[in-house]
C-alpha cells in the first residue's frame, strides 16, 4: 500500500490480516517507521486487524512504516505500508 500525505496530516493506518490468518488470531502487533521522526501513537489490535497513528512527518520525505503481528499459533510475519509527503 501506498499513500500521499501532507506534513500536517495526523493519520490511522492499518492491516486487514484476516485473509492471511484464516482460523488464526493475532496475539501481538508492533509498528516501526523507517526513517525515523515521524511519532507513532495508540497502537491497537484485535483477532484480524492492526491499526496505528502516525504525526509528524516531513515534506518531501518518504516512510516505510511496518506492521509485525505474531499470532496464536506462533506465525509471524510483516507488512509495510508506503508513506510520501508531499506538501498540499
């Protein structure tokens, strides 16, 4: 997934994983943000979904910010939503 966004936004992000998880849950969710700056608050989670907040970015810049989720059953696994800002 890809976004352009602009340097005052303050936005949710989130993964749907319930395709991938089929009759597993999610036991655990974390995000990173690569380069860092931009601040990543109320991250929440429930059996197939993740969500985080993300502010502060700046103009020009490109992100990669990165969902790792652990399940029940012991899987793991990442994904990486691509964000550009650009000014508006």
């Amino acid at each position: 997934m890809s976004f352009v966004i602009d340097a005052d936004s303050k936005l949710d992000y989130g993964c749907d994983w319930a395709a991938w998880l089929g009759t597993d849950t999610i036991l655990l969710s974390t995000w990173t943000i690569t380069p860092t700056g931009p601040v990543l608050t109320n991250s929440t989670w429930d059996n197939t979904t993740t969500t985080i907040w993300v502010d502060g970015c700046t103009n020009s810049a490109e992100y990669e910010l990165t969902n790792h989720v652990t399940t029940t059953a012991g899987r793991e696994h990442d994904r990486t939503i691509y964000l550009r800002c650009r000014p508006r």
